[in-house]
C-alpha cells in the first residue's frame, strides 16, 4: 500500500509540474493587411518550446494590443482603427483559450496602442489621437463607456513624427500609487496620481519629466525591485535609466543608444521587457535594425551590454518572455511569424530554436496562467 501511495504521489508531482511548464501565450493582430481572426491563444511548453492553437477570437478588428486581469478571467483589447477606433472586453476560459466577446466602446481617440487594466478601470494610451482615456469595469467585466479623457497638446522638433502629441504607453508604478505615460510627441513622461476609486477623476497630473528633444519615448519598464525605471525612445534609438522613487519622481542616471556601432540603417525601437528574474533586458529595434540587444542588469541599476541579436524577421514590435524565464518570442509585424529564440538564463544570450509560429501580422504578445 506504501508504495501504491508512493507511486500516486509522483504521478501526481509529475503532473503538477508539466502543468506548471504549460502557459497560454495571446497574440494580438492587425487584421487590415492580411487574413487574421484579431486574437489567437496558443499552449506553450516552457521546457520544449512546443506549441499548439488551442483557439482564436472571431472577427475582432485590429486587436493589436492585450491586457490581462489579475485574475485571469477577462481580457482587454485596443482595436486599432483611426478614428473609429474602440476597446474591447472579452471573458477568458484559460483552460480551452476561448475568448467570449463581452462588450466594446469608442476610445475617444484615434489608434489606441497601448492599455493596463486594475480590477476598477481599464486605462488606454490614444496615439494618434494624444490623449489617455479611463473606463470603468462592471461586475461582468465588461467596459462602461469612457469615464475620463485627458488631452495632451503641443509638437516636438521631428516635424514628420512630432507634430502633435503622440501618447505611446501607460503604466502602473509598481505600488499602483501611480500611472507613468510617454508621449512620443511631446519628449515627455507623463507621470499621473492615480485614484482608483474616483468616478470621473481617477488620474490627476503630478509632474512631467523631459527626455531628450526629438528622441520620442516610446515604452519604458520597471526594475524588479522598482528603483529603476528604463525607457526606450523610438525616434533616436536612446535608451534612458532613471532612479524612481515612492514619491513618483524620475531622475535620469544615464543614456545610451541601442544602435550598433556605424550602423546607418533606419530605427524604430519598439519594446522593452525585464526577464522574470530581472537580470536581464531586453529591446527591440524595427525598420532596418530588426535586431533584440540584451543587456545585463547590475545591482546599482546600470546596464552593460551582452549582444545584439537579429530577430531573423521584419518588424519586431513586441516581444514576450515566457513566465519561466527560458525562451524569449518575437512577433515581426511584416513577416507575420514569431520566432521562438531560447535563453540562456545565466547570461542573458539568445538563440535560435529553429521553431516558428506563423500568423498573420502578430503586434502584441502576452502569456498568461492556464
């Protein structure tokens, strides 16, 4: 009988932990260009780099960018339209990937491009249309129509990019005392006091911090200990670290540019990401760069570069490392595939895996609990 019970416990173990090597990773689309349902969930194993469809959405016009619930149970979507542009709510069944459409609501702005979502509001950044919008949550989940709008205004020095303000990114501090937005437009990090329980006022504007004119801030990300904030800036290629403090204040630290040395292509720099361990980050460079450098995080905040590494695609706008740490994917927005590169957890390195999901037009990439 010991050992029946033995045997049940390590079937039981071993089964707990494939379950816990599995994630679904959601992929959001353009739909204009090529053939796309909007959003697809796949089943990855982080130990093999296996995948496999597990469902897609129907219909869903341009869902470029998602945003998950803490709770696992609903999921947000900006649709990306010029200025017909909405954001979407969908209840989300993990464990088959089925995504039931709830409800949607102009986003007051055109080509939202970036959203967060707390277990209140869901908060969107409107690119072209340089404003942040705020809806509240029902208890379905789904989305009341919009219950803030906060205009930015004026241009920056590029004339053809910085014509008007472009916000490119919100996102929560990590205490939540807080929403930090970039404004590719104006050369500037918005950072916001955040009210959460407010009906109609739930940001409020603290301060403003000013990156360097013309290099357009496109996302940034927090260190892991939330004492160091990294942006990367579109327009130039700049990355910038800034200490962060409790208080909300920004400080830059220093600057650096993630062009090779002599490179004279054109760039784009598009995402940033920490890996879970906050060793390492990661950005990635579009347009003729088409490139991922990786750089160690030292324990004073600075950065030291690892590598460069082609993304071995076009149009690397966003990226996602799985929740374990040991594989990095890349969706090129022109090639319509992601590549799926495998990591090397002690020195940050990449390499290819020879895998690839191919789809139409992938833009925005995140893995969630099964």
């Amino acid at each position: 009988m010991k050992r029946l019970y033995m045997l049940l416990f390590s079937a039981l173990a071993f089964t707990n932990l494939q379950a816990q090597n599995k994630f679904n990773l959601l992929v959001g689309t353009y739909t204009n260009t090529c053939k796309s349902d909007g959003i697809y969930v796949y089943e990855f194993d982080s130990n093999s780099g296996e995948f496999k469809l597990k469902n897609s959405s129907e219909g869903v016009l341009s869902p470029s960018y998602l945003s998950v619930s803490a709770d696992n149970k609903f999921i947000y979507a900006v649709n990306e339209n010029g200025t017909q542009s909405t954001v979407s709510a969908f209840r989300y069944n993990s464990p088959n990937g089925k995504l039931t459409f709830l409800n949607k609501n102009d986003a007051l702005g055109a080509d939202p491009c970036h959203l967060i979502n707390d277990s209140q509001n869901v908060i969107v950044a409107n690119y072209s249309g340089g404003s942040i919008v705020v809806f509240k949550k029902s208890p379905n989940g789904s989305i009341t129509p919009v219950q803030q709008l906060i205009q930015h205004e004026g241009k920056g020095p590029n004339v053809a990019r910085q014509e008007k303000a472009h916000v490119h990114m919100v996102v929560f501090s990590p205490d939540k005392k807080f929403v930090l937005s970039n404004d590719l437009g104006l050369d500037k990090i918005f950072i916001y006091k955040y009210n959460p329980n407010s009906k109609n006022e739930m940001l409020t504007l603290k301060s403003t911090v000013d990156v360097k004119p013309g290099s357009g801030p496109r996302h940034l990300t927090f260190s892991k200990d939330g004492k160091f904030v990294y942006l990367i800036q579109e327009l130039d290629a700049t990355l910038t670290t800034f200490s962060y403090d409790k208080t909300g204040n920004l400080k830059v630290l220093a600057e650096t540019s993630i062009l090779p040395k002599g490179f004279t292509g054109g760039t784009g720099a598009a995402a940033i990401k920490i890996s879970p361990d906050g060793n390492f980050l990661y950005v990635s460079d579009r347009v003729d760069a088409n490139a991922i450098s990786v750089y160690k995080i030292l324990k004073n905040g600075s950065i030291e570069l690892v590598e460069q590494q082609s993304t071995l695609g076009k149009g690397p706008r966003d990226f996602a490392i799985d929740p374990t740490g040991n594989y990095l994917l890349v969706g090129h927005q022109y090639t319509n595939d992601i590549i799926i590169f495998k990591r090397d957890k002690t020195t940050g390195k990449l390499t290819d895996t020879g895998k690839k999901i191919e789809l139409c037009s992938p833009v925005g990439l995140i893995f969630t609990k099964i």
